[in-house]
C-alpha cells in the first residue's frame, strides 16, 4: 500500500508538471522553437491602477476575481511596462488620463510585479503626457531650460524615481530612456542635444539598477533607413545603452520580414540586443466602451489575422517566432495595454464620467493645459479596448494562455475561425464578379477556399455602376460565417500602376532638391487605394522638390481629364499643381495643397484634346518650404479618364 501511495504521489506530481492550460485550451498553438528561458514576455499594464480605483476588476480563467497581476504572471508574463509622466496633472491635482502614470502608480504596479516574479520594465516619456514619434513635448517644470540644465533635469528625474522603485522593493530589470524618440525627445529636435539626453538617462539607471538593461525605443521600421539612421547617430555619440527597441504594429508598420532584417542588421552592426517593445491585435472590431476604437473593421487597413481571439493570438506567436529564429539578438516581445479595458460605465455618460474622475481614458478634458492642441480637442475614452488580452468584464481571454503555450505547443486540430475579407476594383463600365470562393481562415492561420453566397441583387449592381466613383461593402455567407467583399468603382483609367501598387516604373521622379525620403511605402493607412502610394520626407526647409511623372502609353486620340490625390503635413509655404504635357508642352495645370493627416486634396485638371500621335506626360510637381520639421506627404490615385 506504501508503494502504491508513492507511485500515486509521483504520478500526480509528473501530472501538476504538464501545464493545464496546454489540456484544457481550444487556442491552437505551435511550440515555439529555441525559445530561451529568459525570453521576455511583456506586458505593459499601466493603467491597471486607475481603472481599478474606478471599480474595474478582474478574473482567473476558473472565473474568480483575482490580481491581474498573478493572472499575467500564472499565464507566461515575465515583465511588466510601466510608463512614467513627469506629472501628469493640473494645478488643481485632475489628472491628463491615459492612466494618470505618474511615479507613485509605478511604485505601486512594481511591487505587485515583484510579489509575483515579475520584473518591472520602467519606461520613462520625459514628458507630462504621451510621447510618440509626432509628440514629444517638454514638461512644464522644465519648459524654457537650456541643454545643460535639462540633461541635468532628465539625470536626477531618472534617479529619484529609480531610487523609490528601489527602496520600495521592486525588482527593475529594464530602463527605457524615451518613448518611441524619432528624431525628438523631451521638446529637443537635434540628435546633437538628444544624445545628452539619453546619456542622462542611462547614466542615473547605471547608477541606481547596475544589471538593468538600458533601452532606447523607436517606431516605424518600415521607413526606408530610417532605424539605420538612428543606429549610426547613437553610435556616432557614443550613447550608452543595451537594448534597441522597435514598436511593431502589423497595422500600420510593414513586413515582419522588414523588421527582423533592420534589427538583425542594427544588432550585427552595433553589438546590441534588439527587442519588441510594443505590438497588439485586434480580437473584435467592436467597441465596448463607447468611445469607437483606433482598429476596427472597414477595410482600411492591413488586417493580417482576423479580429478574432485565435487571430490576436497568432499575431503573438508570429512576432515572438520571428524574434527568436529570425532575428540575431533578439530577447523579447512586450504586448501593449493588453489589461486596459473598458472602464465599466453602461453608457457614454457613465464612462465619460469616470474617464474624467480617474483618468481611464486616453485622455482627459484637464490635460487641455499640457496639450491643447490634440488631448484638449479630442479627449476621450479608450480606444483599444478591442485590443485587450481581457474581455471588457475582466475576464482573461483565451489569448492570453499563449505566452505559456508558445513554450509547450498545443498543436490541436485546425478548424475555421474566421473569412478572410475580398477587396475589388472594378471599371464603372465593366461587369462586377464577384468571386465564387472565399479564404476561411484556420486556426492554425493557414487558410482554406470554400463556396461563399453574396447577398447581391442586381438593383444593387445597377446603382454601383450608375452610382459613379464610390466604394461599397457587399455581405455574404460562406461556412456559416458572414462573408464582407470591399468594392471601389472607378472609371477606365489609362495610367498605369495608377495607385503605385506593382512597383513597376511606369513613374519616373525627378528630384529636385536631393529630398531624404522618395520612395514607394507600403502602408494601407496612408494609402487612398491599396496599400501603397508615394511617399516624400525632408527634414531641412527648402529640401522638397521635385516632379513625379508618367508618359501615357498608346492613349487613343480625344479628351481626357487628369486626377490626383496628395496629403501631408509640416508643408509651410508651397508650390504643388499637377499638370499634363502633350509634345512637351504644359497645357494644363491643376493646384494641390497640404494641410494635415489624412486630409486627401484631389486635383482635377481641366479637359485636354490630344491625337493618337501626340505624346502625352502627366504628373506632380511639389515644392514644399517646410514648416521646420520637415516637410512629408504622400501621393496616390492618379487617374486618366476620357471626358464626353
């Protein structure tokens, strides 16, 4: 009987060994290959403390209220981010929101990160409110401070709060000196003043955490030699870090390949560790907190995963796989915000309310007094909720076991988890077909054609093409699921490669001035059509000019018509028109202007008459002085239609 106790004693310890989660989960997982013990995997929850306060809670998978902290920790988490404003308030002590992150609330996430074995990952903004590489504004305590008094500001600001961690117990594994610091930091636009900066940083966490790693932090990777540029300025000052950290958002921020290659390339180069420091996904394109929402569904952007639990949970594991056995020096992943949910209110007012009194939302009306401008225009509720690794009750989502399951595989059976959308354009003067098939997408993010019915009539085909240039959105079923076909009708255009889709070199540049940036970028959020469009960068005034061209190949004779779309920014004063030449000579001109994000000016030229003979060129010209951050745009939909 001994024996046998010991033998059932042994076998439910090899059986507590097996993690439950790999048993009981439904989430479709592969194991990822050589991934190191100490791999992070991070979690930035820094609002958790104010969403608490204004009564949000959270659960365990069992469905008991626990410490969100040991949830993370129980599912696979090892790090937690926590970001840091210099003080994030008014006079009146009402906070900015965004989680009002100030040292105190570090303090207090650090210690519950701690308790359950988590390192912190201390990411200092130098800033009141949010930074990002559009926003880097100086606290008020230190607005109108020369370089030398700064850096001295950036060094002890760093310390006293990397002295509280300390003394309060926290174990500070990571210290990020900036945010997403494109070119700015703290109000400085120089590298020249930056790197002094940095040095500051770098130097109070030497001092305070010795066997913290430093972290300097960027964004957009998929900018032509934009993290090449960053890596050979910090190398040129000597900055003393560890870690270059990219965001990776698959919205908006290209290839995995792209970026594993740039960092790859920058850790080879540079000696250094390279990491992710933010990333999330969509697990639904609906809203729960009545604020509308950065990412949802519609089409316009790169949806590379469907918004599903299993989608959000692939993107994850795709990063994480392509850190560890595509990247050289690769250490970790750090999954943005996945604990902000909604805060609870069961209308806009009850939020509102809430948002305002915590600081649960993105922003508040009080930071109107840091930054009018953006926060004091748009303030409001949480816009990634939808995003979250928890449901807007609390409850962990059945992603969030991924962490875990990357270092054990559950490779269950595949199944269908979501459609994946069609997208077609189609002449206004010919048929629309539609396809018979759809991509179900499995779980295992392999997809799989099957039979789709469009809920179509032919009065709607009727209206689509009487209805001139439009987009719709056609529903359909395929597999029990709803079916979304994206259409744009456009008319017959004789342009080719009309929204710089094939990389083809149908357009010629001519610049001008020797711009930065010229160059065809793949990103769906900045494009018109597509997900592709010309882009066009300079950091100097006076640095933007230049003409992009086309000449029309084999163009009937008769009239036409000359149409194209730009948008921009940080522009100043400006000379853009598109134009058409036939045999050389200008005959008509059309003016375009700049003015801000995502505000498209289409030009239309005046009719034209030219022969089947004529050579005929169409194109844009832009000069752009800039408004001294350089002047930036983009170009897209060039079409040449006939005119009756």
């Amino acid at each position: 009987m001994r024996g046998m106790t010991i033998l059932l004693c042994l076998l439910m310890a090899v059986l507590l060994c097996v993690p439950a989660m790999a048993q009981e989960s439904g989430l479709y997982v592969k194991k990822v290959e050589n991934l190191p013990e100490d791999f992070i995997f991070g979690m930035d929850a820094s609002c958790v403390i104010a969403l608490e306060d204004a009564g949000v809670k959270y659960y365990d998978f069992a469905g008991n209220e626990e410490d969100v902290f040991k949830v993370l920790a129980d599912n696979g988490v090892n790090y937690i981010r926590v970001r840091i404003w210099n003080n994030p308030y008014d006079a009146m002590g009402n906070g900015f929101g965004g989680g009002n992150c100030d040292i105190d609330k570090a303090v207090l996430i650090g210690q519950r990160a701690t308790q359950y074995g988590m390192k912190l990952l201390v990411n200092f903004h130098y800033s009141d409110f949010w930074a990002d590489p559009a926003k880097q504004m100086v606290p008020r305590a230190w607005k109108g401070m020369e370089i030398e008094e700064k850096t001295d500001a950036v060094y002890h600001f760093t310390k006293d709060c990397l002295v509280k961690l300390r003394d309060a117990g926290v174990d500070v594994g990571m210290v990020q000196v900036g945010n997403e610091t494109n070119q700015y930091m703290c109000g400085e636009k120089t590298w020249f003043n930056i790197q002094y900066l940095m040095q500051a940083g770098a130097k109070a966490t030497r001092e305070i955490f010795p066997e913290a790693l430093v972290a300097l932090h960027f964004a957009n990777p998929e900018k032509v030699g934009s993290y090449d540029n960053y890596a050979k300025k910090m190398d040129y000052y000597q900055v003393d870090y560890d870690v270059f950290a990219s965001s990776y958002y698959p919205y908006w921020h290209g290839s995995l390949e792209n970026l594993t290659e740039t960092l790859s390339r920058i850790a080879t180069t540079y000696n250094k560790k390279v990491m992710v420091m933010e990333t999330s996904y969509a697990y639904t394109g609906e809203d729960t907190d009545f604020n509308g929402n950065t990412i949802s569904d519609g089409g316009a952007i790169v949806k590379s995963y469907p918004f599903t639990v299993q989608g959000q949970a692939n993107n994850i594991w795709d990063i994480t796989n392509a850190m560890v056995n595509d990247t050289v020096n690769g250490i970790g992943v750090v999954y943005w915000e996945g604990t902000w949910i909604a805060t609870g209110g069961s209308t806009w007012e009850e939020n509102h309310e809430l948002w305002e009194k915590y600081g649960t939302g993105w922003a508040s009306s009080f930071a109107t007094v840091y930054d009018p401008t953006d926060a004091g225009r748009y303030y409001g509720g949480n816009a990634v909720d939808n995003q979250a690794l928890f449901d807007q009750w609390g409850k962990p989502l059945e992603s969030l076991k991924v962490f875990s399951l990357m270092r054990t595989g559950n490779e269950i059976e595949p199944k269908a988890d979501a459609l994946e959308d069609v997208t077609i354009i189609c002449d206004l003067n010919a048929p629309l077909e539609l396809p018979e098939t759809v991509n179900a997408v499995m779980t295992d993010n392999s997809k799989k054609a099957i039979p789709v019915t469009w809920d179509f009539t032919q009065e709607q085909d009727e209206k689509m093409h009487t209805g001139g240039v439009n987009q719709y959105t056609i529903t359909g079923q395929a597999g029990g699921m709803e079916a979304r076909c994206y259409v744009s009708m456009v008319e017959y255009n004789y342009l080719r490669d009309y929204s710089f889709e094939d990389n083809s070199t149908a357009w010629q540049w001519t610049d001008l001035k020797k711009a930065d940036e010229l160059y065809i970028e793949d990103k769906k959020t900045d494009s018109l059509t597509g997900t592709k469009h010309m882009h066009f960068w300079s950091a100097a005034q006076n640095s933007v000019e230049f003409t992009l061209e086309q000449q029309v190949l084999n163009l009937p004779g008769g009239k036409y018509k000359f149409t194209v779309s730009i948008m921009g920014g940080d522009a100043g004063e400006t000379d853009i028109y598109a134009y058409v030449k036939v045999n050389g000579e200008t005959v008509q001109k059309a003016p375009m202007k700049i003015t801000s994000y995502g505000n498209w000016d289409t030009a239309v030229t005046d009719s034209f008459t030219c022969t089947a003979e004529d050579t005929v060129a169409v194109g844009v010209y832009v000069k752009c002085q800039g408004a001294g951050n350089g002047a930036w745009g983009k170009i897209d939909d060039a079409l040449l239609n006939s005119v009756q």
